[in-house]
C-alpha cells in the first residue's frame, strides 16, 4: 500500500466507500474507518500503520 487510492481500495473491500465533497472530512473518515477495522481485527497491524501513515500525510499536506 503506497497511495491514498491503495487506501481507499482497501476500505472498498470491507464495503466502505467515502466520498463527501470534503477532502479533509474524507480523509478523517477514512482514519476512523482504518481505526475500526484494525480494532474489530479485520485488517493487519502493518496494513492499519501505514494506512494511517498515508492519510496523516495527505491531511498535513492538504494543510499547508
């Protein structure tokens, strides 16, 4: 997993599909959603850090 698309496949799999016209408000829905996954232990410890990783990084780029 390498991009926001990557992440937002992987969310796909598990039915989750985000999109309200807010960037910013997606991307930190999309956290929630990796957060949830990774709790209810759907996805691996690897697969939740780095998509929180590629999300934290569009978010504080978005930012600038």
């Amino acid at each position: 997993m390498k991009t926001l698309y990557d992440v937002m496949q992987l969310l796909k799999r598990y039915g989750t599909f985000i999109y309200t016209g807010d960037y910013q408000a997606d991307l930190e829905m999309m956290e929630d959603e990796i957060k949830e996954l990774y709790r209810l232990q759907f996805i691996t410890p690897k697969e939740y850090s780095t998509a929180l990783l590629i999300l934290r990084q569009k978010s504080s780029s978005r930012k600038k």
